[in-house]
C-alpha cells in the first residue's frame, strides 16, 4: 500500500485538531476537577492542621487554668486551715474560759449548797438536840430545880450591869412599875418576897408584881417589864441554846 | 502501489475513506469528552466521571513513571495517541468499516508526528545547541548512526502499527473465509486484545522516544521539580 499524501496530511491535521480537541474537553476539565479537589483536600487539611493546633493549643490553656486553679485551690485551702486553727484555738480558748467559769458557778453553787444543806442540817441537828434536851429536863424540871433557879437569878440580878438597869428602870417607870413573873410551877410565898425583894433593891423602887405559871418554862422564872424581860428558865435557855446554835452556824 | 480511493473531492484534496473514519473518530471523541465532561462535580463525582478520572490519572501516572514531574506536559499528546490509536484499532471490528491505522498514510502521520515531537520537546527541555550537540555525542562519527535511527525508529513505528493492523485485518478476513462462522468470537477478541496492545505498544514508545530527546541535554534533568520554560 502507497502512502496517499493528502491523506497523509489531513491524518496530521486531524490528530492536532484532536489533541487540541481533547485537551479542551477532556483533559484540562478533569485535570481542573481533580486540581480543585486536591485543592479543598488540602484546604480540609490545612483546616484539620489549624483546628489540630487551636485544640492543642485550648487543651495547653486549659492545663494552665487548671494548674493555677490547682495553685489557687491550694492557697485557699492553706489560708482557711490557718483561718480554722485560729478560729478553733479561739474558740477552745473561749470553751476553756466558759467552762471555768461554770466551773467556779457550780463550785461556788455545790459550796452554797453544801452550806445551806450543812446549815440545815445543823439547825435539825439543834432542834433534835433541843428536843432531847427538852425531853430531859422536862423529866429533870421540878420545884426544888425552880428554887435553885430562883436563887441564881436573884444572884445574876444581882451582878447585872449598871446601863442594863438603867434600861429596866426606864422601862419600869413606863409600865407604871407593873411587874409580869410567870414561873413554871407555883412559887412558894417566901421566894416571891425574895424575888420582890430583889427587884425592889436593885432597881431601888417598890414594883407592884402579878404572878404567872407557864409550864412551857419547864423550870425557872420570866420577869417581863415592859418592853423587857428578864429570863432564867430551861425553856428560854434552851431556845437561847438554839437561837446561837443556828446563828453561830 | 495501490492508491486509495477517494470518496469524494474537497476542492482540490481527495478524501479518502480513512479520513472520513479518522473525522467520525473526532466527532464521537470530541462530542464524547464533551458530553462526559459538562457536569463534573468536585465533590460528588458519579460513576463516570470516577472511571474517566481514573484513566486520566492512569495514563498522567505512565507518564510520570517514564518522565517525573511532565505528566501534564505529555499528557494530551500521549493520551491522546494512546486513545485514538486503541479506537482507530478498534474501529475494524465495525462491519462496513477499516482501522484508519491499516491504513500506511495514517501511521506514517503519526510517526511523523511522534518524530516532530521528540524534537519538539526535546528543543524545549534542554535548548536547541544542546540538544543537537547530542548526536555528535559520544563521537561525531556516531551522527549519521543517530540520524539513521531517528529515521528507522521512525519508519519502524509507521510500519509495525500499520503492519500489524492490516495484518490483523486480514488474517481474521482469512479465518473467517476458511472456518466460516465458526470463530467469530476468538478472531474477534484476539482482534480486541491487539488492537489495545498495539495502541499501548506506539504511544509507549512514542513516550520514550520524547523522554530521550527530552534528556538528551547534558544540563537536562527531568528528576528536577516543575516544567521547563
């Protein structure tokens, strides 16, 4: 076979037109696709690198708050340890002087206490005693104990001070000079003219005297003179006896 | 010598039968890509466009593999071998019709063609001295010897695509006359494989014979990133 050469040479020309053809349809479409998608892949990957380094770089910063919120946590928590000791230290100080005081109150209330309770029982101790004392002289009274009685306050009339018949004279001069004697039993005619007598020495006046029988007295006598009264009985010793009892407590 | 016939006359150019089929061959490629190619997406690339993507990149990745950095460079002049020749192969399958590459006037254009691009590409790659210095090299006594190769590598590409396809044609036109219908198929897929591996055989050729004109200069490096201006 010949080589036709118009043949020939419209092959040449028809092979240029068809890369020229196929350069502007086929391949530099595609190539430009495939160009834009390696473009946003690398876009996509810039992007993920980007997001990538912004993430690292958040989760750094967030490392560091969290570290300096460590820090600050720990300040705090040291600042209010010290805050707490000192408020405890105050606040045991403060219990420690509350409870010494209710300490010393209830000292001072168990010391009041046991004295009023110590005092009670001193003034039952002195009634008890008063009353066993009672009882015996009650069984010890008698006439002949009154007589001796009679003797002893004329003699204790006797030896009475100067200021305290002073006073009974004045009371004495008040009561239109009327005499009160209250004995425990009945005295006999000559201890009244002993006791009248008596009086009327000592207090140098002539006293009109009545005549009394308590037999509270037990024994002894009680010579009222207006305001005042002169004792020598068991009754009245006795509760002389308790009075200084409960008041010597 | 057998003249081809002429089907009709364009003012004073004679066309033949090979360039009416060679046109239909550039109509369907080119109204083809075009139809393939008006609606390429980016981001959601259908199955088409997937395939026609992939063979894109297959045949810029050949060349990548010959001469890094020039698939871009090569890609429409190789691909566009490499397709048209692999249809225009195939086009004798076509009842009625003949490969326009059984045709001498045809392969003799496009190893003219491939011989006018090494030299083209070379001359970009490395410079005109340089590149004409190469076939005094290593001796300019070797000259005639490089001249005669760049001939009969040419020759040999015109004649061996021609060669084979003719050949082809008419050992099935044969084994059809003599077995009948009986192997239409095998003839028919031996047909196919053929054609497909004589296309792939010139356009890889074509392929190195570019890539040895474009290294032929002695400061030309192609392992060097980007094209030459």
């Amino acid at each position: 076979m010949a080589i036709d050469w118009t043949t020939f040479a419209l092959e040449v020309v028809n092979f240029l037109v068809l890369v020229w053809l196929l350069q502007r349809f086929l391949y530099r479409p595609v190539r430009e696709v495939l160009a834009r998608r390696q473009a946003g892949v690398t876009r996509t990957l810039e992007e993920a690198r980007q997001a990538e380094t912004a993430a690292a770089e958040l989760q750094a910063q967030f490392e560091r708050r969290l570290a300096d919120w460590e820090a600050e946590k720990a300040h705090l928590r040291a600042g209010l340890q010290a805050e707490l000791e000192a408020e405890r230290g105050r606040q045991l100080q403060a219990l420690t002087q509350t409870l010494a005081a209710e300490r010393e109150r209830q000292q001072a209330q168990e010391a009041h206490r046991q004295d009023q309770q110590r005092h009670e029982l001193e003034g039952q101790a002195i009634q008890v005693a008063r009353g066993f004392a009672t009882r015996l002289l009650s069984r010890l009274a008698g006439p002949e104990l009154e007589r001796r009685l009679i003797d002893v306050f004329i003699e204790d009339l006797a030896h009475l001070p100067q200021e305290r018949l002073a006073e009974l004279d004045a009371a004495a001069l008040g009561e239109e000079r009327r005499v009160l004697i209250t004995s425990a039993f009945p005295v006999a005619e000559v201890q009244r003219q002993r006791i009248a007598a008596a009086l009327n020495a000592r207090l140098g006046r002539s006293l009109a005297l009545s005549w009394a029988e308590d037999a509270e007295l037990l024994a002894g006598l009680r010579v009222a003179l207006g305001p005042w009264q002169l004792d020598l009985s068991l009754a009245d010793e006795l509760d002389g006896f308790a009075q200084a009892g409960n008041h010597g407590g | 010598m057998e003249s081809l016939p002429v089907l009709f006359y364009l003012g004073p150019l004679g066309i033949t039968a090979t360039v009416v089929t060679t046109w239909g061959l550039l109509l369907i490629l080119a109204l083809g890509s075009w139809l393939v190619t008006r609606g390429l997406s980016r981001d959601r690339p259908g199955l088409v466009q997937t395939a026609l993507e992939g063979g894109v990149q297959a045949v810029e990745a050949a060349i990548e593999a010959v001469l890094p950095g020039r698939g871009s460079l090569l890609l429409p002049f190789i691909g566009t071998l490499w397709l048209f020749i692999a249809l225009a192969n195939l086009t004798g399958l076509v009842p009625g019709l003949h490969a326009p590459t059984g045709n001498l006037s045809t392969t003799a254009a496009l190893a003219l063609l491939v011989f006018l691009s090494v030299h083209w590409f070379g001359i970009r790659a490395t410079g005109l001295g340089p590149y004409l210095r190469h076939y005094l090299a290593p001796s300019p006594l070797l000259l005639p010897f490089h001249l005669l190769g760049e001939l009969s590598r040419t020759l040999a590409l015109a004649v061996r695509l021609f060669g084979n396809i003719m050949s082809l044609e008419m050992a099935a036109l044969l084994v059809l006359l003599v077995a009948g219908l009986l192997v239409p198929i095998p003839v028919l897929m031996l047909h196919i494989i053929e054609a497909l591996v004589q296309a792939y055989i010139f356009g890889t050729l074509a392929l190195i014979y570019i890539a040895g004109g474009m290294q032929s200069g002695p400061d030309s490096s192609f392992h060097r990133s980007g094209p030459s201006p």
